[in-house]
C-alpha cells in the first residue's frame, strides 16, 4: 500500500464528507443509512464547522480510504471534555495496514489541542478487529449500551 495522509475534514469539505460516508456505508454494509438520504450541503457545512464534531479523512492517491467521526462532549462534573468516536472505518483493501492506528493517533492530538482529556469508543462483542485495535490502543471497560426510543 502506498502511503496514506490524514486530515481533519472542514467546512469547505462537503464533498470529501459524502465520500467518507460512501466509505462508512460500504464497510459497515449498511449503505442505505450511510448514502440514501444523506443531509444537505448547508446542514454538512454546519456540522463540519462546529467545534464538537470532529470528521477525520485517511488519503491514498487523493481518493478517501478511510476515517472517523467523533464528537467532542462537555464534562458538567468538572470543566473538562471528553471525546467520543461514534465511527471509525477503513475500506477493506486498506485494513490491517495501520490506517485506523494512525486515524486513532490524529485524533488524540485534535483532543490534546481542545482541551479533552480521554477519548472513548464502543465496540460490537462480534468485532474482533475492533475490540484488538482498541485493546491495543487503550483501556477496556465492560459496560452496556442501550437504545432508548424517541418516538
């Protein structure tokens, strides 16, 4: 693989946005919810200028091959952030090459620059990749997720 590059994605960067949600689709096979109604320009641009999003892209040869998107949370227990990786992919011809390592490691210098002090993610007990990429990367809690309905 040749080498790739990361960038944080900025308000100019709505279409790199819709590819990386092309890449999230694609990896989770889940296409319908990543690519079929996506938002308009105006509400991406809104998203990717606000201060408590963060979209990181991975590059290989200008083409969007993997990233992440998190969202920076503000502590009320202490003044203090937190930030929360809700996803990270990588297109699978790119995977077990260190790109999600090195999203990982964008990411955490974007939280030192904001004040953050921990980065958290959650993992699928049927993910094994991603339950050893982050046991590599941090600390494992045993905890658990619910959904609780809107409507």
């Amino acid at each position: 693989m040749k080498s790739h590059s990361i960038r944080q994605l900025a308000v100019d960067d709505v279409k790199l946005f819709r590819e990386l949600l092309g890449v999230f689709g694609d990896a989770f096979e889940d296409t319908n919810t990543y690519c079929a109604a996506q938002p308009g320009a105006k509400y991406l641009e809104d998203l990717l200028g606000d201060p408590g999003f963060i979209a990181l892209a991975a590059f290989q040869d200008a083409q969007v091959i993997a990233g992440l998107a998190a969202y920076v949370l503000k502590k009320f227990e202490q003044a203090r952030k937190e930030i929360y990786i809700y996803d990270i992919a990588v297109t699978e011809s790119c995977r077990r090459k260190g790109v999600a390592t090195a999203l990982i490691a964008e990411l955490k210098r974007v939280a030192a620059e904001c004040g953050a002090y921990v980065i958290y993610v959650q993992a699928d007990v049927t993910d094994p990749p991603a339950i050893a990429l982050y046991t590599k990367l941090g600390t494992r809690e045993e905890v658990l997720h619910f959904d609780i309905e809107v409507k």
